[in-house]
C-alpha cells in the first residue's frame, strides 16, 4: 500500500511571509503600546496589580475618606497620565507622567508597594493575541 | 499567493486600526476619570465668584448707605 500525503508548498511559503508580515509591519509597536497603556489603567481600576494580585488595603482612615476599591484613582490624574511613544516599529514606552506614581510604584514608609506600571503574563498573552495572533489569522484567512 | 509586501501593507493597516481603537479606548478612560477632577476645580471656581459676588454687593451696599456715588467696577 502506498501513504501518500501532499504538502502545499505555496500555503506553508504564504503563511511563514504573513508571520513575517505581522512581524515587520510599521504599525506592530504602535499597536503594542496602544494596548499595554489600555491594559494597564484598566487593570488598575479593576484593583490588580502587575501580577493580576489585589492591590494592598487602603489604610483605615484613607479608606474612610476615598471608600470603595483599591484601585489607585482618586483624582483621575495618575492615570490619566499614562501613555505611550513608539520610537520605532519594534520599540515603544509606556509612560506616567505622575509625582504620585513613584510612590505606588516603590512604596513608602507610609504606603504600601502597589505596583500598576508593568504587564502580567496573562497581559502579554493577551497582548500576543490581539498584535500577533489576531492580525495573522486575518492575513491567512 | 499574495506577495510579501502586500502582506506587510495589510498587516500594517490591521496595526494601525488596532493602535487608534486603543488610543480612543485611553482617550475614554480619560474622559472618564477627570470630571471628577474638573468638576472640583469648577466647584472651587464657583465658590471664588459667589464670594467675589458677594463682595462686590456689599461694596454697591456700602455706596448706596454712605450716599457716596462714582462709577462701579465689577
């Protein structure tokens, strides 16, 4: 008997060009930056930190004066602070233009260490799906 | 078969739609998490001139008791 199987060529050649595509396109930086921004204030309103782990407690008296969760927002201006500049297509900087976030970042003798400037894992997962995964299935059809 | 820079140029294009649906998203969040910002400043402005409202009444007050008359600047 005779096994026979076919490979097309042309498909597997299209489908490593649309890898390479995705991956050499102008925009992927830009696209990269415009997610981790959105991800991290969201992340951080939602009360997790860069570990997707609950942001530590509020003290008493803080948490009687802001109330509600924990989640590094009383005026606005932190986090609406944050944003992002691709240099190239392969880099790009998020960042936070905040006095307030070196404190959450690095914590102080009177607060708590409430990291929010970074991705988790399940971020970057998250991010590889919508800049890489996404674009590709779309280019492959 | 579609060639490479085609591929690029397309890929490029889903990039780019990507990147502005985020930048609108932050856009939002901004909007989103200043009015209760702007609305604090507003409030403080408010305050400032009913105060100065205020102030000025009691000057008007003040000429009108005294009978002192000359042009008012409010």
């Amino acid at each position: 008997m005779l096994l026979k199987i076919e490979i097309d060529v042309e498909d597997a050649i299209e489908m490593l060009d649309s890898v390479a595509a995705v991956l050499t396109s102008d925009g992927f930086a830009d696209a990269a930056g415009g997610f981790a921004a959105d991800r991290i204030i969201q992340r951080t309103l939602s009360g997790k930190d860069i570990n997707d782990n609950s942001f530590e407690a509020y003290s008493a008296a803080y948490a009687r004066k802001k109330g509600g969760i924990v989640n590094l927002s009383a005026s606005g201006e932190m986090l609406g602070s944050i944003d992002f500049q691709s240099g190239s297509s392969t880099e790009t900087t998020i960042t936070c233009d905040s006095d307030i976030a070196g404190y959450h970042e690095d914590g102080t003798s009177d607060m708590p260490q409430r990291q929010f400037m970074g991705l988790s894992d399940k971020d970057i997962g998250d991010m590889m799906e919508e800049i890489f995964t996404g674009p590709l299935t779309e280019l492959v059809g | 078969m579609a060639n490479l820079s085609s591929l690029v140029e397309q890929a490029n294009s889903l990039h780019v739609s990507i990147a502005e649906d985020y930048k609108q998203r932050i856009q939002v969040a901004r909007e989103v998490l200043f009015p209760a910002r702007a609305a604090t400043i507003k409030m403080k402005s408010d305050n400032t001139s009913a105060i100065d409202l205020r102030r000025k009444r009691n000057i008007v007050d003040s000429y009108r008791v005294s009978g002192l008359s000359g042009p008012m600047y409010f």
